[in-house]
C-alpha cells in the first residue's frame, strides 16, 4: 500500500511517522517518509485501518479505512466463466 505525506499547500513531507493499525488484528507497522514524501506498506492483508500521519510541527492525521481492497494485475483480468 504506497502514499505520499503533503502539507496543506500540496508539498511533500519527508520524515513523517506513518502508522498503520489493523484495526480487526491490533497489528501494528511503521514506516518513515523519505525525501519525496513517500512510503509504502508492503505485506498488507485485506481488512479495515487506521492509518496515522505524524510530524514534529504538525497536527498528527488520522484517516480510516474500511474493506482495503487488494489490487489485482491489470494483465490478468478476471473473467466470467463460460457455462
């Protein structure tokens, strides 16, 4: 799951605290920015989040997700079988 951290004028932050939080598990991962404000969670399971940004100097952001929906690869398309 990758994201960038912006700042109200639509800059990237870098060095930002992102927590994500498996709400139904209490499992909890990590992850810092780097100097284009990304990040990138990379083994998560279907199920619904929490997910907090943090910053010395900013109000923390928390945002909540429902259902996180794993994408499938566009090249492989699913398709109704034939009867």
């Amino acid at each position: 799951m990758p994201g960038t951290v912006r700042d109200t004028s639509g800059g990237v932050l870098p060095g930002v605290t992102v927590t994500l939080l498996n709400t139904d598990t209490g499992i909890v991962l990590t992850r810092t920015t780097d100097d284009r404000g990304a990040y990138e969670f990379v083994t998560v399971r279907v199920g619904n989040y929490s997910v907090k940004a943090e910053l010395p100097g900013f109000t923390p952001r928390d945002v909540d997700r429902d259902a996180v929906v794993l994408p499938t690869d566009p090249s492989r398309p699913f398709r109704e079988r034939a009867p």
